[in-house]
C-alpha cells in the first residue's frame, strides 16, 4: 500500500510539474516584447513547415510585414538533423535521428533517452545558433498534448526574446513538427497564426526597426499516413534484422521516428538485392546505394545511375539510364543536352540540373543523393529507402500510439520545400537549403 501511494503521489507530483511548465496562456507575455529595444535581427526557424502552406497564408494577408516567401530545397534525408546541419554549415551530427546506428562501434545508440535528459550540444553542433530552444522532454509531449506544448513552446520563446540583451537573436520553435504530425494542415495554420500574431507585436512595437527573418528547415506532406512494414519485410526475406552487424545476413534498420525515409545499413554485397527486393513493398517510392564511384537508383519505372565529377571547381552530374526512368528526369536531360548544357560524355553542371529540376516532384536529386551518400551524418547509410506520400516508416509502438496525419523525409518536394521570408528583403524565387546562411546574415 505505501508503495502504491508513493507511485500515485509521483503521479500526481508529475501532473502539476508538466501543467505548470506548461502554461498555455501566453496573452499577457505578449506586452513584454516592447520591454526589447535592442535586438536588431529576429531570427525564427520553424521545425518542418512547408512553404506551400506560408506561401497560401501570406497571399491571403497574412505575415503582411513580409516579402514573398521563397521555396527552400533542404537535403535529403528532409530530417532536421541533416537539414539544419546544412543550413547553417554545422559540423556533423551523429544520426538522421534521435536513434541511430554507429558504424565504428557497431551498436545501435538508443533515442528515447535523449528526450529524458537535459540536450548535450557539442562543440559546432546547430543547436549552438540557438538563444531559445524548446527544452527537450515537451519535444515527446507534443505528441499527446499537441496544442498546449506549442503554445507554452511560444510563450518561452517570447519571454527569452523580451529580456534578451543581443542585438541578434535566434530561436528555434520545434513544436510546429510535433503538432502538425498529430493536427495535420489546420494544426499548421493554426500555429502559424498565432505566430504571426506574436511577430506583429514584435514588428509594432518597434516601429519596423527590427530585421525579422522566418524560415523552416524541411517541409511537410499532409497525407494521412500509415506504416511500411519494413522490418517484418526484411526478415521474410531472409535477412537478419538486429542492432549491429555480425555476418553477411546482417541488417541494421532505423526504427524510431514516424518518417517517410528508411536508413539501412550492411554488407555492401547485399546492397543490390535488398534495393530491389523492397520495390515490392507497397509505398516505396525508391531505393538508392553508392557502389564503383555511383550511385544506384532503384523503382518500379527503371533502374538508373548517378555519375559526378569535378572540372575547375565545378561539379557535373549524368544521369544515366539502365531500364525505364526512376526519376522521371528523361525529357529533363533531352532539353539540357539539346540547349548544349552538357559535355561530351553527356556530364551536366550542377547549376543546370537545379534550375532544370527546381520545380520537378524529386526536386534537385543528383546532387541531393549525392550530398546523402557523402559523410552526411557520422555513419552514412548504405541504403536509403524514399517512401511515396501516404506512408511512413518508423517505431510501431509509437504509431499505434497516434494517428499521423503527415509526415516528412522523402525526396519528394513534398517533403523537402521549405521557405525563407524577410521583412527587410525579398530572396530569390529558390534557394538550395546550404545557401540559406547568405540570406541570414
């Protein structure tokens, strides 16, 4: 019995800590932004917000103080730690997730344990840019409290920015993800609006002498979604599915966020065939792996292979075309060669393939496949999977925890379009996410 009242006193004890940190009712915070008379630049990143959905609210007449949102193509993987890494140039992070495997120790490195301590952010990490950061537990409790841990996530912001001292500040509102994950595309106005309702007050009260810059690190695809069942999949294939690499039926597989990519890794014999045998799952979109200097492109519409090389500093891509079309890029490369864009081993640079591709549904993905194959993370992946909207792959206990009604992660543009907006200029119509830091200065 003393037990049992011990446990129900920590329960109780557990409620009112988290209903007072977070307090969703950030009105009257609001007057304390006009305490701030020194910040020059507000700098605000928003965790997975599609420019399709800023671009909608701000020609209705929101965000008015802004110019017109630009599109942002981020990496691939469309995951924060990979996006938010190129973004600001930041050194390496250790996985694509919270959970992650690592190569030189051959051991999977558990997720869950992050969200319970307080966030290690080592040295050069992104984290570092950061004046506010939403403390790491409300990152998990946004899932079943998905409007109260945004709107205590916004009042923590506004009052670091209040007493702030710096002339430039910086925050990250990661709760936006969370939210839209559980809420879908109303959560996301929602949020946005009272975001916007936040950064007017900001903007007035200083009379438009503030810089304030907005953007997201990745997008978001607003399918209702349901899970690929990767793993049992593997397993009937044959495959030994574990936390580290013993022999050639060894496979590692990601398993922990709800995601619309899969990261695996194992013996580089086995990397043809688990490429193709996945084809077969309904909702791969496509399989890719780096072997003999290319990488190979795998999906029901053909197989393909990405070449690159280097002359005087420029980069130039070919894709070349085995069966079929896997990216549908053929009638793209047919222009390119035709208005003598490439060279005579059909090699086109980098530049062309990303204004040709800017606005296709997998959006600049030679050099995107490339950078995801190239000491993206500490331990790249040996085989990446790119699921179709309407899918996810990910840990099953948490999706039968929650409906998901989007998700992020693919190569799709879907996924990966997110946005930049100013109120002091107007960027280019797109922008390559490891060319976003110019506009942030």
């Amino acid at each position: 019995m003393t037990i049992l009242l011990a446990l129900l006193l920590l329960i109780v004890i557990g409620v009112i800590w988290f209903l007072r940190w977070t307090d969703p009712d950030f009105d009257s915070t609001l007057t304390g932004v006009e305490q701030n008379q020194v910040t020059r630049k507000l700098i605000i990143c928003v965790d997975g917000v599609p420019w399709r959905t800023i671009n909608q609210l701000w020609l209705k007449g929101h965000f008015k103080a802004f110019h017109r949102p630009s599109k942002v193509i981020v990496a691939f993987p469309s995951m924060t730690n990979v996006t938010a890494t190129a973004i600001w140039h930041a050194s390496r992070v250790a996985g694509y997730e919270s959970a992650y495997f690592d190569k030189k120790k051959n051991l999977m490195v558990s997720g869950v344990g992050k969200y319970l301590h307080k966030r290690v952010i080592k040295p050069g990490n992104f984290h570092q840019r950061f004046d506010y950061l939403e403390p790491v537990p409300y990152e998990f409790t946004i899932y079943p409290f998905p409007r109260r841990i945004f709107k205590s996530d916004l009042k923590r912001f506004v009052e670091a920015f209040s007493s702030s001292e710096k002339e430039e500040f910086c925050t990250f509102i990661k709760s936006t993800d969370g939210l839209m994950h559980m809420l879908g595309k109303e959560g996301a106005e929602e949020v946005l609006l009272a975001l916007d309702e936040v950064l007017k007050k900001i903007y007035h009260s200083r009379k438009g002498d503030i810089e304030i810059m907005l953007f997201s690190d990745h997008g978001f695809n607003f399918v209702k979604s349901r899970r690929v069942k990767l793993k049992s999949f593997l397993k009937s294939s044959g495959f030994d599915v574990r936390n580290d690499l013993r022999d050639e039926k060894s496979v590692v597989l990601l398993s922990f966020g709800l995601v619309s990519f899969a990261a695996i890794y194992t013996q580089e014999a086995n990397k043809r065939n688990i490429a193709q045998q996945v084809l077969s799952l309904e909702g791969v979109d496509f399989s890719a792996y780096r072997m003999d200097n290319a990488i190979h492109i795998f999906s029901r519409e053909g197989k393909a292979k990405i070449l690159k090389k280097r002359v005087n500093h420029t980069e130039l891509y070919k894709y070349k075309t085995i069966t079929g079309d896997p990216l549908s890029y053929k009638d793209i490369v047919e222009r390119l060669i035709t208005s003598g864009k490439a060279d005579e081993e059909g090699y086109i640079p980098d530049s062309d393939w990303f204004e040709a591709t800017k606005e296709h549904p997998c959006v600049d993905a030679l050099r995107r496949l490339d950078d995801a194959f190239n000491n993206q993370v500490e331990s790249d992946a040996d085989i990446f999977i790119s699921l179709k909207d309407g899918y996810f792959h990910g840990n099953a206990l948490f999706s039968m925890i929650a409906t998901i009604l989007g998700t992020h992660g693919s190569l799709l543009d879907t996924n990966t379009v997110a946005f930049f907006l100013s109120t002091a200029k107007e960027a280019p119509s797109h922008i390559r996410g490891s060319q976003l830091i110019d506009y942030l200065k």
